[in-house]
C-alpha cells in the first residue's frame, strides 16, 4: 500500500492532483481582484449619485456592490477549501514518506538481527573481556619494579653504607663541604631499593659518633 502510495502511477497522480488545485487556486485569486475592483467602483459610482442628487442611481449602484461582494465571499471560500485540499495532499505524501523510511529502517534492523545470535554476542563479550585481562598482565609485567631493583649488587650497597657513615660523621664535625664522590655506582631511581634491615649500620654510625666525640674532647 505504502509502495503504491509513493511510486508510479500513485506518484503521478498526486502531482497531477497539485498542480490542478493549485491551478485552480490561481484562477479563483485573478476572479477575486476582479470582483474586489468592480465593487469598489459601484462604491464610488453610488457617492457620485449621491452628490449629483440621483439617490435612486445611487440605491442601484450599491446593489451591484452588494453582489460583487457576495460572489466576492463564495470565491474567498472556494480558495480555503482549494488550499486545505492542497495541505491534505501535502501532509498525506509526507506521512507516507515517513511511514516507508520507517517500514525501510524496521526491515534492515530486522535483517542485521538475523546476521547476529545472542550466542554470538556473548563470544565476542568473552573475548573482549579476556583481551582486556590480557592486556592488564601485560601492563602489569611491563611496569615489574624487580628489575631496576636488581642493579645494584652487595657490594655497592655496603659501599653505599660506608659513604652515608662517613657523610653524617663529617656532617656532625661540620666539616662537609661537598658529597662524595659516586663516580661508577649505577643510578638507581628513587623508591625502587628494596628495604633491608639496617641496625647493624645504625650501631656502627653511633659508635662513630662517640668516638667522634671522644676525639674532640
């Protein structure tokens, strides 16, 4: 129906219909100037009766007028009905067009559907989220600490003992002026030593103090 509505020889009749209204509508306007002007002049003819003192001419005149003007009416009324069929035609071919768009996209939904089971939706879902996992391991590996950690060995860390005892003996004496030197020890960045228990180092830095101490005494 709708098809039918929109295509071939339905199409052609609305336009066909339009273009006649339409035609027609012109027509009544071209009748409606004409009979606005003849009853203007049968006004101004009965005011010049009037003051050439022909009242009857006058009467007369004003009778012509009055059917101008009611003919002038039945075309007025004639044009709105044109013009309401004109805005049915319009509205009734723009209602269809969007009925067939819709009955269009309902039909390719439906067809995309079909190309696609619930089944086959949770697999993809699964393999999303497994992807993801994934990808999180990979991060994760990626971002491992453990190997800045491992850079430095035993030995530069018990040389790194020896340099913080021996900076906090001179800072005590008030005799540091600049840091040591650490020419060859790897950089490491900050936070990624691992803690180690460090009270045998705190004994051996408070048995420097005290001897530190002694000896300026």
């Amino acid at each position: 129906m709708v098809k039918n509505w929109l295509f071939g020889k339905k199409r052609k009749e609305d336009a066909d219909a339009l273009a006649t209204l339409k035609a027609q509508q012109n027509r009544l306007q071209a009748e409606s100037r004409n009979l606005e002007r003849q009853a203007d002049e049968q006004k101004a003819l009965a005011a010049k009766m009037l003051q050439a003192g022909n009242k009857a001419g006058a009467r007369q005149a004003l009778k012509r007028r009055a059917v101008f003007m009611k003919r002038l009416n039945t075309v007025h009324n004639t044009a709105m009905n044109l013009q309401a069929q004109i805005d049915s035609i319009q509205t009734a071919t723009s209602t269809a067009d969007t009925v067939q768009a819709m009955e269009l996209g309902t039909k390719v939904v439906g067809e995309k559907i079909k190309t696609v089971s619930p089944e086959r939706t949770e697999r993809v879902m699964d393999t999303v989220m497994e992807q993801r996992d994934q990808i999180e391991m990979m991060t994760e590996a990626l971002s491992d600490p453990s190997l800045s950690e491992g850079i430095l060995d035993f030995e530069d860390d018990a040389a790194i003992d020896d340099q913080l005892a021996q900076l906090e003996a001179e800072m005590d004496l008030g005799t540091t002026t600049s840091l040591p030197d650490v020419t060859g020890l790897p950089s490491t960045p900050i936070g990624t030593e691992k803690a180690e228990d460090t009270s045998d180092l705190e004994e051996e830095l408070q048995s420097l103090k005290k001897k530190v101490s002694e000896d300026k005494g």
